[in-house]
C-alpha cells in the first residue's frame, strides 16, 4: 500500500465521521387534558357550566371524548322519569338559542345499562335517537358533525355513526357550547361526575 494512503483513508473517515447527520424535527400533538365536570346533588347544571357560560363555537364538527364513573349510575324518584334524557355535550345552532337549534349527545342509565342518544332540536322541534350503550368508566370516542348538503347532523360514537335531520342555515355550526346537563324534570339524585376532553 503507498504511503500516503493510510493517512488519506484515516483523514477521510474522520471526516465522514463529523459530518452533521441531518434530521427530522417531530413536533408532538399536544396532550389536551379532561375536564371533569361535576353536577351536584339537587342540580341540573355542571358546576360553574349553567346557561350564563358561553363559549362560542363556528366549525364543521365538534368532537370529544369522554368517560362516565359509577356516578352515571342512578334511579329516578319517578319511574316514568328513567326514560327521561340527560345531555352529555353538543352546541346550539343557526346562530340561535339551543332550544330552538342544537344537537347534542344525550344519556340515560336505563335497564342496567348506560345509554347514548342523538338529541337534537330543529325549529324547536325535539328529536331523540338511541345510538348505543357503552361501559362505565371506558373513554368513549364522540363526534357531531354536519353534511349541509344533505341537511343531516351525523352522529359518531366509537366508530359508529348514524344521522338525523339539520333544518338549519348557516354552512357551518355557529352558536355556543352545551355542556353536561341533568335532567329532564327530575334534579341529579347524587352528585354526577363526567370526563370530557375535546379532541384537536
């Protein structure tokens, strides 16, 4: 081997060796954490969540997670009331009041069995659809959306999607938020807690 090929090979290898390598910078999703809201004993509305918080929401979609503790778990002083539909989370619509525009997710423990419902109003005008039940303390994937097109809200849970009518206007959701809500005619019998965390 000539003699100025060992320092040649060594002078190329170190170099090769302090090349800066290039690379990908990866930007992690932010981790939004749960809301626990918590509606007392002898209430309908969430602590610090009654019909004086607004927060105002335009999207195509409002989609969260949330999860139910044994606290979902109840009896109505009325029977007849069991039936009646509590409401999770949703917004109102039509740049409106959510009695006469909105759609929610909406539950009931009824039969031994935790229970959610499309719950919508168009033109003041209630719906209720039953879309499935799911397990206490499991995170339960949630999304309502709209097709302007069809005039539908869809409905998606965990995968699971169904649709009811959307009479209103505007091409995207405009109104304000709904948060977790007892009731029905009946008051919550002990103090309920739910999770709920909107997802990016």
């Amino acid at each position: 081997m000539h003699k100025l090929t060992c320092p040649l090979i060594l002078i190329l290898l170190l170099h090769l060796g302090c090349k800066k390598q290039s690379s990908t910078t990866i930007t992690p999703t932010p981790i939004v954490p749960f809301i626990t809201y918590t509606i007392p004993k002898g209430a309908h509305y969430a602590l610090g969540y009654d019909s004086a918080h607004v927060v105002l929401i335009q999207a195509n979609h409002l989609h969260f997670t949330a999860i139910f503790d044994s606290s979902a778990i109840y009896k109505s002083l009325n029977n007849g009331n069991q039936l009646d539909v509590n409401k999770l989370y949703g917004f109102s619509d039509n740049l409106s009041s959510h009695h006469l525009f909105s759609a929610r997710v909406g539950w009931s423990w009824y039969k031994d069995s935790l229970r959610l419902y499309g719950y919508t109003y168009n033109d003041s005008i209630r719906s209720i659809k039953e879309l499935t039940t799911v397990t206490i303390g499991q995170q339960i994937d949630c999304n309502i959306g709209i097709d302007t097109l069809q005039k539908q809200y869809f409905f998606t849970i965990n995968g699971y999607t169904t649709n009811m009518p959307r009479t209103s206007k505007t091409p995207l959701i405009q109104g304000y938020k709904l948060y977790p809500y007892f009731g029905g005619d009946e008051v919550a019998p002990h103090a309920v807690n739910i999770q709920v965390r909107e997802e990016l």
